[in-house]
C-alpha cells in the first residue's frame, strides 16, 4: 500500500499540470495476446460500423 501524504499528493498535481497535453488514443497498440485480441475486436466493430 502506497502512502498518500499531502507532500505526494502536491507532487502528483504538480506533474499532471506540466505533463503536455495529447490526444486520447483511438486504439491500443502492441504485439501482446491481449493486445492483438483487442485490436482484432476494434477491427471488427470498426469494419461492422463502415457497412
């Protein structure tokens, strides 16, 4: 268990508010089993949408 003291809280807002701002990824990407599963799913959804 982590601890959450008010200096690491600080911290934490700290960095979200330097961090650059991008763009939400539109989908997942990686070479894993779970993540070709998932890819292979959007695919899927994405093709069944199109038509």
């Amino acid at each position: 268990m982590t601890a959450r003291t008010a200096r690491k809280v600080e911290i934490q807002k700290k960095k979200r508010r330097r961090a650059v701002p991008r763009k939400a990824v539109s989908r997942i990407q990686g070479n894993t089993a779970g993540a070709r599963r998932r890819l292979k799913k959007a695919a899927g959804l994405a093709r069944g949408r199109k038509a």
